[in-house]
C-alpha cells in the first residue's frame, strides 16, 4: 500500500514537471485545439457604389431620339452619362425638363462663370449634406479651377476657401438662401451689388441656388449614387 502511494506521488511530480502541451492560435499550420485550421483568403473587391443608382424600382424607358443623342453626347465627351440622368430616364418629359433646365442654367451665358456656378452648387449642396451633388460638381470645382484643394474645401466648408471677397458674397447669398430663405432682405441683394454683381447676376445665382435646393431633395429622396469615376478625377 506504502509502495502504491509512493508510485502515485512520482507520476504526480512528473505531470508537474511535463505540462501536457496544447495548441495554441498561430502554431504549425495555424490549427487550434478542437477547430478547423484558419484559412487565408484575398480580400473581396469593394462593390461598386453607384449599383443600384437609386433606390426606386423606376425601370428606363425607351430614350427619344433627343436623349439618346444627348446621351452619346455625353459618352463622346466625359467617357460616361452622368448617373442623375439615368435616373430621371424613367420619363422622358422629366429628363428633358431636367436637362434643358441644367444645361440653360450651368453652360448657358451668364455673368457668372461656369466654375461660378459650380461652387454655388456645391456650396448649397454642402448645407444640404447631398452625397451625390457633392461628389459630382466637387469635381467639377477641381477640374475647372485645376485646384483640388479648392475642391475639397468647398465639399467640406467653402468658408475655409481663401475666396475673393466677390466669390464669398455670393456664396454667402447662396447658403443663406438655401437655409433661411425667408430672412433674406434687401440688405443681402445689396452686398451682391457691392461685390460687383448685376441685377442678372443675382438673377442667376437665385436660379443656380434654387435648382440645386431641389435637385439635392429628389437625390436625397432616391438615394442616388454618382458615378465612381468623379472620385478620382483631378486629383
């Protein structure tokens, strides 16, 4: 009996001495106790942003012949069509309306210059946090000024812009008509005049204004997408 307990001491001391071994996470072949080895994988591409371009089930119509040259026109030119006209491309009376209203109001002539009107869209577009305007006429900034710093800065807060005192005017008058149109009085239509800006003028930055207030709404609404490519252009 003595000789028996003395025995279980022994193993006792010697399973002390010889901890039993156990795998551990990262060991030989990446195997842990009791689970399958982890396997190493490429990561999945990002899927594309702009699929689907909205959120409604609004299926294309049959373009006119008006559009489907518009459109070429537009893949002759950019490389692409512009997704907010594939939007609107469920009605053909809605995107001729919409087309005709951007193109007389952005490259049309005006006393305000095409990269003018574009930072009062993305100005107006800022206040409204609208993903699509700004990430498609933020480009736009960039590529007309050649100035990506300008561009991003008016995405983000065009105060932050080193503005001549024409553009700040103007863009005040925009942002300020896009939150509390009802406060705007004489005096802003003043400062306008102050800053060099015409009765047109003024006329033309209300309309740009405007038409980017309702723009920003609808692709809010539909959770519309912009094309990928705007993001790295000008850069």
């Amino acid at each position: 009996m003595a000789k028996a307990r003395k025995s279980a001491k022994t193993v006792s001391r010697a399973a002390v001495a010889r901890p039993v071994l156990r795998a551990v996470k990262g060991g030989r072949n990446g195997k842990q106790a009791g689970k399958a080895p982890i396997k190493s994988s490429a990561p999945k591409p990002a899927a594309a942003d702009d699929m689907p371009i909205i959120a409604l089930d609004l299926p294309p119509a049959k373009l006119n012949p008006a559009m489907a040259a518009y459109f070429k026109k537009c893949q002759d030119k950019l490389g692409f069509v512009p997704n907010v006209l594939k939007a609107y491309a469920f009605d053909m009376a809605k995107l001729e309306s919409f087309a005709a209203l951007y193109n007389d109001l952005m490259l049309a002539g005006s006393g305000l210059s095409k990269l003018e009107r574009e930072m009062i869209a993305v100005a107006v577009s800022s206040q409204n946090r609208c993903y699509y305007c700004l990430v498609a006429h933020g480009a736009a900034v960039r590529l007309l000024s050649g100035d990506p710093l300008l561009g991003e800065q008016m995405v983000m807060n065009y105060r932050a812009a080193r503005l001549s005192k024409r553009q700040r005017a103007m863009l005040d008058f925009a942002v300020k008509l896009t939150a509390q149109p009802w406060a705007v009085e004489e005096n802003d239509r003043e400062r306008l005049r102050r800053a060099g800006f015409t009765e047109r003028d003024i006329w033309d930055i209300a309309a740009v204004a405007g038409f980017f207030n309702l723009s920003n709404r609808v692709a809010s609404a539909t959770d519309m997408r912009p094309n990928t490519v705007y993001h790295a252009q000008t850069r």
